[in-house]
C-alpha cells in the first residue's frame, strides 16, 4: 500500500512493505535517530561505505537528507529510509536517474544488527518494482564491492545479470576496490 503525504510542499511516502517493514522518504527529523543506527554499525559500515568516517555528528547526517530532499525535488530520485519493527534500519535510495536514458542505480546500506532477515532483498526489490513500473525506466545497475559478498547476493537473489567489473572504482580509505555491475532491464523484471 502507498500512501502519499504532502508537508510543506515536499511529497513524502510511505510504502508498506510487510507487516514490520517499510520505506519512507528521508526527512531533516530523522537525521538524530539515522545518525546514532550509523554509530551503532560504525565499524561494520566502515568496511565498504566511504563516507562513514566523514559523518561524525547528527548535523552531518541532516546535511545528507537535505541533499536527498533537495535530489527530490529536482526529479533526480530520492532516499528512504527503510524502517523495520518501528525503528530505522538503514536507507536505499536512487543515486540519480538519467531521464534520456530511463535509467538509475540503486544504493543501499543495512544496520548490523538488522542484518540477516530479508530486509534488504524485500527493500531492494521494491525499489526496482518502483523504478521500472510506476517511474517507467528501462534499466537500474547496482554496483558493489567485488568482496563485498553481502552487498553483491542482493542482485544476484533478485535475478540481475552481471554484466562485467570496473577495476578500481572507489577508493575506501587507504586502498581502491573494484565493483562488479549488475543490470536488471525492464522486459527481463517483467518476465521474473
């Protein structure tokens, strides 16, 4: 069930997604409770994400969701939080779409200690469901950490196809890591 509300201006949703799961738009007062889930999960997030470091109060965290909000309202996508059991968990969001191309990618990240229930393959099935339905895009690619297998079952359950490997794309700190590609197109998500 999808349920629109709109305050000041922004449009904001709600997507149920099981009984104790769902998506909701990013808003400035969430930043205190997303900022203590990445305290809670530093180290564990640290190993893949390069901005964990960089987040260092809650006013860092409500800078990320003005950008998010701001990438919004722009038409260029948007970040949810994913709330599990009345508590945020993690976020999943559209790092851009490319209109001319109906395209996006998706990102997404998962406390610790939410770790291990489906949540992430429910959330990220979801957003790819929104994305090639409802915004009527072709393709969405999710890119991860060739070693980062938890990262990498996440399209492999969903059905994406690896399409190849892009040798030192993101630098985590002190070395480079390579991300292998995974697309899902529209016709083949019809067809699952």
């Amino acid at each position: 069930m999808k349920i629109e509300v709109v305050r000041g201006g922004i449009t904001l949703f709600t997507y149920d997604l099981t009984e104790d799961l769902y998506l909701k738009k990013l808003e400035l007062r969430d930043a205190p409770e997303l900022f203590i889930l990445i305290e809670q999960s530093r180290d564990y997030l640290r190993e893949w994400l390069p901005w964990v470091d960089d987040t260092r109060h809650p006013d860092d965290t409500r800078r990320f969701i003005q950008t998010a909000i701001r990438q919004d309202a722009s038409n260029d996508g948007f970040h949810a939080g994913i709330w599990y059991q009345g508590k945020i968990a993690g976020v999943i969001g559209f790092h851009r779409i490319d209109w001319a191309n109906r395209s996006t990618s998706i990102g997404y990240w998962l406390g610790q200690h939410f770790q291990g229930r489906g949540i992430m393959t429910r959330a990220c099935k979801e957003m790819v469901d929104y994305a090639l339905n409802e915004l009527d895009l072709n393709r969405v690619e999710i890119r991860c950490a060739v070693e980062n297998r938890k990262s990498r079952a996440i399209p492999e359950r969903l059905g994406f196809v690896e399409e190849g490997c892009v040798r030192q794309n993101e630098y985590l700190y002190d070395h480079y890591v390579d991300h292998v590609i995974y697309g899902m197109l529209k016709q083949d998500w019809q067809q699952q």
